[in-house]
C-alpha cells in the first residue's frame, strides 16, 4: 500500500473514531444528567447508527451491502421504539406492556438477525457442520442458562398468555443471535476490525439483554437499568463505527481446518455441558421441584450430548484426514527420494561409465587405479592392459560408423566374457580399452594377456550378416610397489606403442631401461598364437 492509500484510509478511519468520540460523548453524558431528557438521548445514538451505516455502505463498499442495510433498516424501529420508551420515561409514565415499543423491538431483532443471516452466508460461502455443531452447543448451552435464570421464572410469574409470550420472545430472539454470533466467530479466521467491532456489538448487546431481563425474571425488577441502557448505547455504537471503518470492505477469511478441535474450546464445550447437571444439583430457582423444568434442562442436556458427539465424528473425520494427508504426503516423500536417488545413481553412473559400451571409463580406471597402485607390494602384482583395435579404422572407412560402434559394443561383450570378476574393463576412448588386474603374479599376468590376445581369433558378427575380423595390440605394465597412476598409464602407453611396432595382433610388457638392453627376443613380446589379421 502506497503512503497515498494510507493517508487516504486514514482520514477514512478519522470518520468512524470521530463518530465513536461523538458517541461515547452522548454516552457519557447520559450517565452525568440527572434530568429526565437524557432518556431521549438514546434515540440519537439509534438514529445516528442507521445514518452511519448508511454512509459507510456508500464510503467503503463493502463485498455485501445488503446486510448493512438490513441493519441500518433495523435502527429505524429501534430509534422509534426509543422515542417512546423514552417519551413515556419523561412523562413518569410506565411503559406499557406489551405495547407498540415492545412490536418495534421485536421488528429490530428481526432484521437484526436476517442481516446476521446475510453476512454469515456471505462469509462462510457454505455449510461448514463443525463450526454449526459448535455453535449450536454454544447455544443449547446458554440456552439452559436463559430458561433456569429467565424463563423459568418468568413461567412460574402471574404474568398472562399475552405478556408472557411476548416476555419469551426477547430471550429467545437473543439466542437466535447468540447462534448466529458463536457460528461467525468459530467459522472466520482472519478478523478484521469491522468484523471485530460487530461481534462486540452482538456481545454487548446480549450482555445488556441478558442482565436486563435476567434481574426482571428473578427479582422483579430492571437492576442496573442505567447500565443495560448503556450496554445498549454502547452496543449500537460499535455497530455504527464497524460500517464506517474502512476494514468492512476487506473481506474476512474462513479458519483452516474447522474441524480439528482444540484443547480450549473442547474445554468450552465440556462446560457448557456440565452447566446443566450444575444447575439441578444447584437446584437453581427450586427447579427440582418443577418437573417441566427438569424435562427442559434434560432435553437440553441430551441435545447437548448429541451436538457433541456428532463433534467428536468430526474431528475423528478430521483426524482420519490427517492421517491420510500425512501418509500421502510421506509416501510422496519417499517416492521423490527414491527417484532422487535413482537420478543420483543414474548420475553418478553416467559419470563412470561409457556411454556407448557401457564399460567403466577413464575416470573411474583412474579411481580404482588409484586405488590398487596404492596398495601394491612385493608378495602381489597389479597389471594394467591397455588395448588398441587393429583395422578399427578400416571398419568404420568400409561399413560406416554404425557399424563401427556396434564392433567396440561386441569388443566390450567379449572382453567382458575373458576376464575374472573382480577385475575392472573399461574404455579409454575411441578404439582403445584397459583392463585393471589384482592380486596376480607375473606369470599368472602373462596367461592372462595371452587368454585376452586368443579372444580375438574368432570374428565379430555385426548387423546384416557382416562377418569383421580385428585383433588388438596389448601395452603391459606389471606393477609391485606403490606406482602413480600417471605412471603406469604412461608406461603401459608405452608397451602399447612397441606392440603396434613389432607387428600388431600381440602384447608388449613395460621394461625398464636396463632391461631395453637385452634382445629384442627376450623384451616381454607376447605374439597372438593366431594369424595375424589387419
């Protein structure tokens, strides 16, 4: 938000605190006047409600304006029925009841509650069952506190049909409200200050119903009139001050996860449970002895068991969810680490092997080399053979590169097929391989390069039939102490080169200069024992 918008919602603002200092003014002034024309001053607050809803409709927009204006319509009959109560109040006048104050009341918590009806439907979009099954336990069980403490006693009054009727309905209006009220604020999650400021409207507005009637029921009469008539006051000015905010027309978010249950509101609705067991242990107004009255607070008790079990299958519902989501969630988990491994290894593999033969290639030779020259001694002899295909190119000149990888794949094959377990065949590049030998003896290492010359006598059969013949030419390198892999590598490079020299098709071990001096028949040439195939 730009430092424009937020100037501009201030002085938005500015209006609903100016109209809550005017009316807090009135307020007060009604408690510090002693003359009987402060009871009028409650027709101003009322009045001035419907025209503040009004503006702040117009000067906000909020998502839903029909049900700010079924609360603005609501204050006319509230404002109307003040004037009377209070025209009678300056006369020294009783009020009359039931009389037409009472109707204009009653009009008042009608449309009251269809705007509560409005704005709860627009917020919640749709049923949610657990917060409704929370607030009817809400209302059950202030529902068993306004019959022991208000109806009750009003029953047992020598009020007539008419006005006793009419002295039932307040009360239950009120728990109309008190529902709606309880489904709002369990079923919203983020609040803003214009839904804060209507739910302290509804609250203030029950309390000072509550304490009213409850004192008139029990007593007789209105103790604490004043105070009521300030909770009422002070009631319709949050309300007046929640249409102007600029908050009404951000909308409110439903709470996440409705159905999960937490440890204070299970607490909540353990205790307004037990409320009703309380109140006829208490025997409150002698309800024991009224079994009317003990039918209503068990019919009540057991509305309440069921409301509360249906909540305990939701949150069952909801745990089961839970359990569901999360194993969901981890089974993902695990497939996504599983593939990461998978990926890891293909990697990894891609990263050691040739691609073409499938073969290790020079980087890990060079690892395992590493490896075995390291631990290299005199008791055992590491071997390292490099070999290089003789007439590779005449392959790939006459039958084309196809057929030229087809070869080194059936090379790699069969080389694969002559060498023991534990030894390492990888491909250098090209036409060129190396096998990594342990744990030999020198002329255990001379059979075995023989084995490996001998294994190329037999042609290589390619794609349509073509029958190829290719030997190899073999660069030894025996090792017994500690080597650097550059050496070895260099070395049998080396031997390889004076095998290609003394002819091809044979292999050629790595000697020292003091030996290059004897004979070329005892240089360490191995010949293949087949004829020799360029």
């Amino acid at each position: 938000m730009s430092k424009a918008q937020v100037r501009l919602v201030s002085r938005h603002d500015a209006v609903a605190w100016a109209y809550a200092a005017a009316g807090i003014a009135v307020i007060v002034t009604y408690l510090v006047t002693s003359s009987t024309a402060r009871y009028m001053l409650p027709v101003v607050i009322s009045a001035s409600v419907a025209l503040a809803i009004v503006v702040g409709v117009a000067r906000n927009k909020p998502p839903s304006a029909l049900p700010w204006y079924l609360f603005a319509a609501a204050m006319a009959p509230f404002a109307a029925a003040d004037t009377i109560w209070g025209l009678y109040q300056v006369r020294g006048v009783e009020v009359p009841f039931p009389g037409v104050a009472d109707w204009l009341y009653l009009a008042t918590y009608l449309l009251f509650t269809a705007g509560l009806v409005m704005l709860a439907r627009h917020q919640a979009g749709h049923l949610h069952w657990a917060g409704l099954l929370d607030a009817g336990i809400v209302t059950l069980g202030a529902g068993m506190l306004c019959w022991a403490f208000i109806i009750a006693p009003y029953l047992r009054s020598e009020l007539t049909a008419w006005p006793l009727a009419m002295t039932i309905v307040y009360p239950v209006t009120d728990l109309v409200l008190l529902s709606i009220a309880a489904r709002l604020m369990l079923t919203t999650g983020t609040r803003t200050l214009s839904f804060l400021l209507v739910i302290g409207w509804l609250v203030v507005l029950l309390a000072a119903d509550g304490l009213y009637y409850g004192t008139l029921a029990t007593t007789g009469t209105a103790i604490a009139e004043d105070v009521s008539e300030v909770g009422w006051m002070v009631s319709s000015l949050l309300l007046g001050t929640a249409a102007l905010h600029s908050s009404v027309a951000r909308p409110t978010q439903l709470a996440e996860d409705q159905e999960r249950l937490s440890h204070q509101r299970l607490s909540i609705l353990i205790a307004l449970i037990l409320m009703g067991p309380l109140i006829v242990l208490a025997n409150v107004g002698g309800i024991q002895d009224q079994p009317v009255n003990i039918t209503v607070i068990v019919g009540l008790m057991a509305g309440l068991s069921l409301l509360l079990v249906l909540r305990i299958v939701f949150l069952a519902r909801y745990a089961q969810g839970r359990a569901t989501e999360a194993r969901t969630q981890a089974d993902a988990l695990a497939a996504s680490l599983r593939e990461q491994a998978q990926l890891q290894e293909k990697l990894s593999y891609q990263a050691t092997h040739d691609p073409l033969t499938g073969l290790a290639n020079r980087a890990l030779l060079n690892e395992r080399l590493e490896f075995a020259l390291g631990r290299c001694s005199a008791m055992t002899t590491t071997g390292l053979l490099i070999l290089d295909l003789d007439g590779f190119k005449e392959v790939n000149d006459t039958l084309g590169h196809p057929a030229g990888d087809e070869l080194l794949v059936d090379v790699a094959r069969r080389l694969m097929g002559r060498v023991r377990k534990q030894d390492l065949v990888a491909r250098l590049g090209g036409d060129e391989f190396a096998l990594l030998v342990e744990d030999v003896d020198v002329s255990t290492l001379h059979v075995y390069t023989s084995r490996i010359l001998d294994s190329f006598k037999d042609p290589f059969m390619l794609a349509h039939s073509h029958s190829v013949h290719v030997t190899t030419s073999i660069g030894v390198r025996s090792v017994t102490k500690p080597t650097p892999p550059s050496d070895a590598m260099r070395d049998a490079d080396t031997a390889l080169y004076r095998a290609k020299t003394a002819g091809k098709n044979q292999a050629a071990f790595f000697e020292s200069p003091r030996q290059h001096s004897l004979s070329k028949a005892q240089e360490g040439v191995i010949p293949s024992r087949g004829p020799e195939r360029t």
